[in-house]
C-alpha cells in the first residue's frame, strides 16, 4: 500500500472508531474542515502535511485513552482464581471493548503458596485484604473472601470509605449489611457492583437496576440454589433418597461438606432479601424471611407431586400486597408443564412479574466458577465504562422500612402429608378440624406405596396420608394442624407445602 493510500486509511479509522463527522476531524486534527472530503475526492497531502495530521492523530489518542483501570482481587479460590485468570487471557478483547485496559495489578489470599492454575508471580502480594483495599496502587476492590462479616466487610468498607469502587459476589455480606454499604458508597462517590451475589451468571441484578428499572414489580420468586435443585431433580427423576442424592452431590463439588446452609434455605433467603430489595425498594431484611428446607421431603411426596402433575421445587418468593411484603422461602409443588418446572439440575431461575412487561424469566448456572466470575467481570466493566447507578436501584435513602404482611390468603392449594395413628375415628377427626377452619379438602390420599416411617411413631401404627386442600389461607392450615397435633391423632410432623399455579 503507498504512504498516501496507507494515510488515508489510518484517517478514516481514526474517524469511523470514534463516529466523529469528516468535518470534526478537519477542524480538530488537520486544521481545515474541508480535508476529509479533499482526500475522499482524490487530493494527495504532502508528505510533511500527513506527517503533522498522524503526529495530531496521535498526540489526540494519548490525551484521549483513559489510564488503565487498576484492579486489586481479594480472595483466589473458586471464582477469584478464575476471574484473574479470564482478565489475564481476555485483556486484549477486552481493553478493545472498552477502549480501556483493565488489569489485575494485586490479589490477596492466605496461602501464598497454593498452586491456583493461575499466573501471580508479576503482581503485588497482599496478606491483608483491608491493606489491599486501601492500597494506593489500585482503582478498583474486588473482594471475593465470603462471609458476612470478619476480613470481607472490614475491607469492603475500608475500600468504600475512601471512595473506592468495589465489586463482590458475597450474598451473605449483601444480605447483612447491603443497605448500609449501599449508604457509604454513596456517601463517598464509589460505585458498588454486586452482580454474582445472586444466581451466579445470571444478570438479573442488572436487570432489575437498569433493564426494569422503569418496571413496578409485583412479584419474584426463583430457584436460587443449585445443591437443592440438584437434589429435588435427582429423587424426581430417579426415585432415590434425600440423603443418597446430597452425598452425590457433595462428591461432586456441588454441596459442602457443611452443607445445611444450602439444603435448610438459607442460602436462597439471603439472595431472595437481596432481590426483594431491588424489586421492591425496601430495605433489606433477610430475617422477616419464613424459611424451610428440603430435607423433610420425601419419595412419598415426590410421587404424589407426579401423580397429581407437579414438581417440587425449593423456591424463594416476595411479593408486594397492600399490608406489606411477604417472603418466602418453602418446598413448593409447581406444575409440571410450568416454565420454572423444567429448570433443573444446578440451573437456577429467576422471574419476575411487572405491570408492563408481565412475567420475565431468567435462567442460566446460578454457580460455579467461570458463570460467577463473568457477572463479576461484567460490573468491573460496568465501573471501567463509568455507569453509575444506586447500588440498590434508589439512592438508599429513599428506601422504605421493610413492612412484613401477614401470611396471605393462598391463590393456590396446600399439600399436607401426614402420619395418622391406626386408630379409629382418626381419620374423621382431622377432616372435622379442617372443616372448622373453613378449610375445604380437594383430596385425601392413602396408598400403600406412600408409607413414610417417621422416627416418632415409635412402634406405634400409623398410616401415611396426603391430604390436598383448595385455596385458603395459610395461617388456617397451620392452626388446623396445630389442633389436629394437640388431639393426639397423628405422630410427628406433618409436611405441609404450598401448591403454586404460577
Ligand atoms: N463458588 C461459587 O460458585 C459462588 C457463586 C456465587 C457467589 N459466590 C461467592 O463468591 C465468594 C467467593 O467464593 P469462592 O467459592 O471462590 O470461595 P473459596 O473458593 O472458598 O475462596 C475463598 C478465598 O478467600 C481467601 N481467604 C479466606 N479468608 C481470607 C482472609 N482472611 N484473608 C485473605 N484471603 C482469605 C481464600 O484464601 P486461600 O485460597 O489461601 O485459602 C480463598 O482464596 C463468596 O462470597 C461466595 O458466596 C461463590
């Protein structure tokens, strides 16, 4: 290519790159508005004339690329070791998109030692997160530690009290202390970037902060925890036992070791607060949460669930109502054919029902490391780019007191198993009590092959019974239950789960 076509070329780069006019360039790069439309109809600049206008181009460019975007990483396990590791593979992409280099310049661990897959030798080493966070060296915290208090919020906060930007995916941390993190954020002109702390790569954060940020959201509700949704999926689709499906699960990483925090709900509690929040405006509050597990479910309820056309899911639900907010986080039979039905395995779900857009879903790996460690990348692309928005969608003193509601009349029915005594009038017993309480039966079931042993029984006979109820309010069910326990006709506790329409 010749010097002068070379020129050109390098010319109309220079303005397509940057979507300028012909004339923007003549006037600010080549000192003549006409040059553009010279050159495009065949003039050849002299040699000392390209000269000046690429030596201009240049000088533009430097004055125009934002310095690189300094990142300091707390934490290198499962997500922080993969984060670095994209950053260090993707950064050419990646600074193209941008327009910005973005780079991980410091991390910070307890062993320095352990082989992470990742390359660390050229980057500052910290043994302090909170000495990271306040490191004059970076621009950006990244803390990736876990845990809702302890060496995470000291350096996330140190961090935002010097203004700094920081991105976490800790749900726990969130759930805890969100609000008063969103507060100091914005006290100090730093942006607070919290994507991965709910359903993993799901960009549902960004969704409700932005892409609905118009919406008025009634309504949420989601799979948001893998472990369970793994071990729900497993006795549905081969008839094995809770305990069998959860060592599976911990063999293959899916579980912890301790794994209660995920299988008794809490896991799902701390993000359905989060999520609350964002949806509804209100402060966060991950103790108004009535919260129940999977590990009381059984193959005698997944069997009904199937017979009568129904999954069971744990899901975690909020939703507005003119007394308040109601959240949840329950087992729950879902219809089969629903949309929220077919998310299974590790896939997590998010939906959400708006005025205008009605019901939206979102589904996609809720953990992990890769699908984690992109909804971390995507806020630090987010803060590179300089979007700035409340990290709870309203500046956080706009946020309303969270307000409990009641337990709401149920748009669906309730499925309740359990063990009557052998005896009797049993039977008649407990349908009266639930007719006492305005409470109408659907169905009452009893098969030889739904027989669940419970501990309690203690040798005493007792027959398992499935009893579904039409649309009622959940406080009923509950007292009935509780009438039917003091009568003495049943052994142990029954399982009571909502049924959902959806
Ligand atoms: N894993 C997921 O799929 C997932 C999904 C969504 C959100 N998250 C969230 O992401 C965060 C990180 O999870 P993870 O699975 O990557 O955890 P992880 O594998 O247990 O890694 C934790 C990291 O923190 C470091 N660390 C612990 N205590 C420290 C301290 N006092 N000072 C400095 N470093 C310390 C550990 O150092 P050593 O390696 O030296 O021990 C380790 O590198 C958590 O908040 C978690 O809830 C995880």
């Amino acid at each position: 290519m010749s010097d002068v076509l070379s020129f050109r070329q390098t010319v109309e780069n220079f303005i397509s790159t940057r979507g300028w006019t012909p004339t923007r360039f003549g006037r600010t790069i080549a000192g003549d508005p006409l040059f553009v439309f010279d050159l495009r109809e065949g003039r050849e600049p002299r040699s000392e004339t390209r000269a000046r206008i690429v030596k201009a181009m240049q000088d533009y460019q430097e004055r125009d690329t934002p310095p690189p975007l300094r990142i300091g990483v707390a934490g290198l396990g499962n997500v922080g070791a993969t984060l670095v590791g994209i950053i260090q593979k993707d950064g050419v992409d990646l600074t193209k998109k941008l327009g910005r280099k973005i780079e991980v310049v410091a991390v910070c661990a307890r062993s320095r030692s352990r082989d992470r897959g990742i390359d660390i030798s050229g980057l500052d080493w910290f043994d302090d997160p909170v000495a990271l966070a306040k490191s004059p060296n970076i621009d950006l915290f990244v803390e990736l530690i876990g845990g809702e208090d302890g060496p995470a919020f000291a350096a996330v906060k140190a961090a935002l009290e010097i203004g700094r930007p920081v991105v976490t995916a800790n749900k726990a941390l969130l759930a805890k202390h969100g609000v008063a993190l969103a507060r100091l954020a914005e006290d100090n002109g730093a942006q607070l970037g919290f994507e991965a702390a709910v359903a993993g790569g799901i960009p549902v954060i960004k969704t409700l902060r932005e892409g609905l940020g118009s919406a008025r959201i009634h309504r949420v509700y989601g799979i948001m925890n893998g472990t369970c949704n793994y071990i729900l999926t497993r006795m549905g689709n081969e008839g094995i036992t809770f305990a069998e499906c959860l060592k599976d699960a911990q063999a293959l990483g899916y579980a912890e070791a301790d794994p209660a925090f995920d299988v008794e709900g809490y896991d799902t509690a701390h993000k359905l607060a989060i999520l609350a929040s964002l949806c509804f405006g209100c402060e966060i509050a991950p103790d108004k949460i009535h919260v129940e597990g999977i590990t009381r479910i059984s193959q005698a309820d997944i069997k009904v669930a199937a017979d009568l056309g129904y999954k069971i899911k744990l899901l975690g639900m909020a939703q507005r109502s003119p007394e308040g907010i109601e959240q949840g986080v329950y087992p729950t039979l879902v219809p089969r054919h629903s949309a929220i039905a077919g998310v299974d395995g590790v896939l997590n779900a998010v939906a959400l029902h708006t005025d205008h857009v009605s019901e939206l879903m979102l589904a996609g790996p809720g953990a992990g490391g890769p699908p984690t460690a992109s909804s971390v990348l995507s806020d630090i692309l987010d803060i590179a780019r300089g979007t700035r928005v409340p990290p709870l969608g309203v500046p956080s003193a706009e946020l309303t007191p969270y307000v409990q509601a009641p337990m709401r009349i149920h748009e669906g029915g309730f499925y309740i198993r359990l063990n009557a005594k052998d005896v009797p009038g049993a039977l008649a017993a407990i349908a009266t009590r639930m007719g006492s309480a305005g409470i109408s039966l659907e169905s009452v079931i009893q098969r030889p092959d739904l027989r669940v042993i419970d501990p309690a029984a203690d040798g005493q006979g007792t027959r398992t019974v499935v009893l579904l109820t039409h649309a009622t309010m959940e406080a009923n069910v509950r007292d009935a239950l509780a009438q039917i326990a003091g009568d003495g006709f049943i052994v142990g506790e029954p399982q009571l789960m909502r049924i959902e329409t959806l």
